[in-house]
C-alpha cells in the first residue's frame, strides 16, 4: 500500500515556492528544474504539479489527463534541451526499495552525455 501524500516533502515545497528551484520547465501539468546533485552533464527531474507519491500511485490514481499532459511534458522538456538526436535516459526510482527519496513522484531525465548501457 502506498503511503499517504505528505504535502511538506521538499519537492511539494518547490511546487510552492517555498523552496527555490530554477525552473527549467512549467505548464498546467509538471515542473522541471535541475537536480541539485546531478549525476550527469544534464540531470533534470520532472514532476507532476498533482500530489503523487510514486509512479505507482500516479499511475493508478491520476486523471487519463494529467498522465497524458505528464507524459508529453517530460518529452517537451527534452526536446527543448536537444537531447532527441544525441539520446537521453528516463528513470523513475519507486517506493524506498527502488531508491526512491522524495516522496513526490519524479522522473530524472540525464542526457547531454554518453550514457551507456544501464548498468542497475
Ligand atoms: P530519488 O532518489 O528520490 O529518485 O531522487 C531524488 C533526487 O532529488 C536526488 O537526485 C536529489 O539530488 C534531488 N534533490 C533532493 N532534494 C533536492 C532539492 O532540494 N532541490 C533539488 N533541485 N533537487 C533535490
């Protein structure tokens, strides 16, 4: 079972303002900014602006129209940032197992390097 929403997780917080980000990306339906330990050339995290815990509960709870404005969201975001030719990475880390820290659900998005194959 997924957790509950907790509204004062650090990625709701940049939502708000209360947290200073810079904004990479904005429209009725996810936020983009630079992840503050980038794990590559570029490393931008993408959010829903809705109050999800996961990909899982996104996925199982959200409207067919924020998932379809998430997701054309995410590519906008690379596409602005050239990454289609060269090629970019999506990962999306769920639920303490997976890695996940945040409890809002984000998608990383790394490009402007070589990548290579996935290695976990
Ligand atoms: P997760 O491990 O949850 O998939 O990824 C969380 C990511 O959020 C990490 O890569 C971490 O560097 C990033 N992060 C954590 N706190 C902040 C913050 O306050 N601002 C920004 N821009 N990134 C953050």
């Amino acid at each position: 079972a997924t957790q509950p929403y907790d509204d004062q997780n650090v990625f709701a917080k940049i939502l708000r303002r209360e947290i200073p980000s810079t904004k990479l990306y904005e429209d009725e339906w996810a936020y983009a900014f630079p992840d503050i330990n980038p794990q590559a050339t570029l490393h931008v995290l993408v959010i829903p602006k809705g109050p999800y815990v996961s990909w899982d509960d996104f996925s199982a709870k959200a409207s067919d129209q924020e998932i379809a404005g998430f997701i054309r969201a995410v590519g906008n975001v690379a596409r602005m940032h050239d990454l289609v030719e060269p090629g970019y990475r999506l990962l999306a880390n769920v639920g303490p197992h997976g890695g996940q820290e945040v409890p809002h659900l984000h998608v990383h998005l790394f490009g402007q390097q070589f990548l290579g194959p996935m290695i976990a």
